[in-house]
C-alpha cells in the first residue's frame, strides 16, 4: 500500500521560524541603545555609519529611523538630519500623566484577571527588588519586569503596546531619581491591594505611584 501522509505522523513538526527583516533588526538595536543609554538624548545617527555599523545596506537604516521616529525616540530636522530625541519637560510630565491613566487602567483590568500563580511571581519579583542595592544597575529591569508583569495579566495587546512605547520614553525608567526604598514601600502596598482583589485600590496606588515621579522630575530639571 502507499503512504497516504508526508510525514511520520508521531513526530512533531518544527516550530515555525518568524522572519526578522534587517530593519526589523536595526530597529530594535537602536531601540535598546537609546533605552539603555548607550546612545543618549541629542546623539547625532548618521544614516551611512549606522549602515556600516550593522552591516546592511542604507534602505533598512531608512526604515529603523522612521520607525523610530514614529515613536518619538528620533527626529528628523529640516536639513533631514538624525538625532535620538531630547524631550521637554513639559513632554516628559505629560509621558507621566498618560502613563499614570494607563496604568492604573491596566492594574484594575489585571485583578479579576490574575491568578495565584501570577501573584507568587509578581511577589518574587518585589522580594527580589527589596534585597537589592540601590546602586544595581539591574534594578530599573527589575522594575520594568514587576509593573509588566501585573500588566501582563490584563490579556490586551493594544494596552501593553502603549505602555511599553511610553516606557520607552523614559530611558532609565520612569523611576528615575525616587529612591528605591520609597518604590519598595509603594510595591509592598500595590501588592497588597492585588492580593486583596480590590480593583479601585489598585488603580489608586498605581496611579499614585507613576504621579508621583513627576516631583522628582521637578527635581532634576532644578539647576
């Protein structure tokens, strides 16, 4: 008899390969050196450096740019001249403002959502930044992983997307100059508030604790 199938019917298929196109590449390496800081506000991107830099033609360096662009995190001058962006004040306090609503919008969305399970991980995550020094430069990834982790929980794509392009917007993070025993303190009282389940008092530290990085913005705009 012939064989009916093309394969062996108790062996798996392979995963399937997700193509990444050389912008897409280009994109997200200059995305994570401007989010680290490698490429600081007002760093000139020369197109043809970049080029040889990632070794791919101008075309794809076109492209990361706009995408970049598209996110706030480039401008383009009149004289179409490149240069990773430097937000005004009153830009970074309005990113702080949104940010505010979206994320307490997301952490009471994330509560009749999240699980026994999520919150040990999400409580691992405080206890790991707790027993943290100060100084780690692990902590602002640290950070990151705990509010996105309570996000994740919401199930939206389309929210988590937003956040992540204001995120963005912050390259040390939207923590920037609170100390981090005030952040621990507000984490252990978020916490809490998912533990009890309580969407209201979620959103409210929530919003209370991205409102309040705005002070300490004021103070590094000081002189």
């Amino acid at each position: 008899m012939g064989q009916t199938g093309t394969g062996d019917p108790g062996m798996s298929s392979p995963p399937e390969r997700r193509y990444v196109s050389k912008s897409d590449l280009v994109t997200d390496s200059l995305r994570e050196m401007i989010s680290e800081g490698e490429l600081p506000p007002g760093s000139p991107l020369r197109q043809r450096e970049l080029a040889e830099r990632f070794d791919v033609s101008p075309t794809p360096v076109r492209e990361a740019l706009r995408r970049l662009e598209a996110e706030a995190l480039v401008v383009f001058d009149t004289h179409r001249a490149v240069t990773v962006s430097m937000p005004s004040f009153e830009e970074m306090e309005e990113n702080h403002k949104i940010l505010a609503a979206l994320e307490a919008l997301a952490g009471s969305l994330a509560v009749p959502r999240i699980t026994e399970e999520d919150l040990a991980e999400i409580g691992e995550l405080h206890e790991t930044i707790a027993a943290s020094s100060p100084q780690d430069p692990g902590v602002v990834e640290l950070n990151r992983r705990f509010h996105f982790r309570i996000y994740e929980c919401t199930g939206s794509p389309t929210l988590l997307l937003l956040m992540r392009l204001l995120w963005r917007s912050f390259p040390s993070g939207p923590q920037k100059g609170r100390p981090l025993s005030e952040s621990i303190q507000q984490h252990a009282q978020l916490l809490e508030a998912l533990r009890s389940r309580d969407p209201e008092a979620v959103a409210a530290v929530i919003r209370e604790h991205a409102l309040g990085s705005i002070a300490y913005l004021h103070l590094r705009s000081e002189p």
